[in-house]
C-alpha cells in the first residue's frame, strides 16, 4: 500500500495510506451513478408531466450538476464528493494545510483533461503520490480514512462521565489542535512514535505542571481533557 508524507503546519510528519485507484475508481463509478440517476428521473418527470421543458432550462436542469458536481461537493463535504464519502476517501494537501478554493478549483479544472485516454488513472499508477494531474497542479492527493476512523469516532465515547480533568487549560486548544492530536494518535505508520513525540513536545511547554507523563498519556489526557471541557 503506498503512503504519502505529509508535513502538519505544527511541523510534525504524518503518513497516511493513499487511496487506491480502485477505491477512486469505485468513488468515481459512484458519483456517474448520482448524476445519471438524476438526469434520468428529470426526464421522467417531464415525460410523466408531458411538460414542455424550454431547451434552456433543460441544459441548466441537467448541465450544472454533471458540470460542477465535484467542485459543489468537494467544497461543501470538505473534499468527499458522495462517491468519496463512500469509500471512505478524501482530498488532503501535501503541505498538511486545509485544502481551499483554489486547490479545489485547480483538480475540477483539469478533471477533463485526466478523463482523456484514461490520463488520469496512468498518471496516478506511476505517480507514486496517489495524484492525477489536477493534484499535482494544486498539490494534493486523495487519502484513505478507513485506518483511523474507529480511535476518532469513539474518543468522545469513551470517556466517562466523572472523567476528572487534568488540564484545565485544555479549552483552549483550538478545533485544528484537538483534530491534528487524534490524526497523530490514530495514525498507524511506522513514523507514528515519532509524531507522538515531536507533537508532545510542541504542547508540553503550555502544560509544564504535568510534564511527568509520557509522550502518548500526555496527548491522550489533553484531548479527553478538551473534549470533556467544551461539550460540556
């Protein structure tokens, strides 16, 4: 399976699987399948209707979906389209920053030009970064989630309900913070103690009081910590 280093704006290094060409394939297959599905039950209901749709409205009705469906979906699903969700795969940047607009735009752009020839799924088996052409323009690749869905999703879970909070301060870490912490503790790469502890010392300056516990119990106390503060 190939793996893709990507870089944190904290400066801790993350490994993570890249999305095989069959799971993009499958998200793909999947996405055709909405959008032809659509298309279909428009033309269906103008035949049931026996409505005489302007040609006009015909090209918006059916066009702007097939047309910007991904750009759409990939911008409101923080880069899943439906296919993607599906799958259990997303688009992350290189750098380890939030993908925007202009990386988003940059892969919708050249999507046709991947389409051609099948351009796209070549680029991609030779690439080594998991990337078409579109990701290599915008720096970003696709990412499988499937390794670390189950710690992220059931941290909340976990903890029980006189949990007693050692770092008060703890609710002040932002969204971002908290979220880079369960990525660096659900990560199941080689480099993973690495990350753990280059990520602790970058908090532990904040939360000298307990700088006793190891590396990992240190990460682990502060997000239950968070967690427990702010959903309270």
């Amino acid at each position: 399976m190939e793996t893709v280093h990507i870089e944190t704006t904290h400066n801790v290094a993350l490994h993570y699987e890249v999305a095989t060409i069959v799971d993009r394939g499958i998200a793909v297959v999947i996405d055709w399948l909405l959008l032809a599905g659509w298309t279909i039950a428009l033309v269906m209901l103008a035949n049931k209707l026996d409505v005489n749709v302007p040609e006009w409205l015909s090209i918006i009705a059916i066009g702007f979906p097939w047309t910007f469906y991904h750009l759409i979906s990939e911008l409101w699903f923080d880069g899943q389209s439906l296919g993607k969700r599906a799958r259990n795969i997303k688009v992350a940047r290189l750098d380890g920053g939030q993908p925007g607009i202009g990386n988003y735009l940059l892969r919708w752009v050249l999507r046709l030009v991947d389409s051609m020839f099948f351009l796209g799924a070549v680029v991609i088996l030779f690439n080594g970064k998991g990337q078409r052409l579109g990701d290599i323009a915008a720096g970003t690749t696709v990412i499988s989630l499937k390794q670390r869905l189950s710690l992220s999703d059931t941290l909340l879970m976990e903890l029980p309900e006189d949990h007693q909070v050692t770092f008060p301060e703890a609710m002040r870490l932002s969204d971002a913070q908290a979220r880079l912490i369960k990525e660096v503790l659900a990560n199941t790469s080689q480099a993973r103690n690495k990350a753990i502890d280059a990520l602790s010392q970058r908090f532990r300056p904040e939360f000298s009081l307990h700088a006793e516990l190891p590396p990992e119990a240190f990460l682990r106390t502060l997000l239950a910590d968070h967690i427990f503060l702010t959903s309270r």
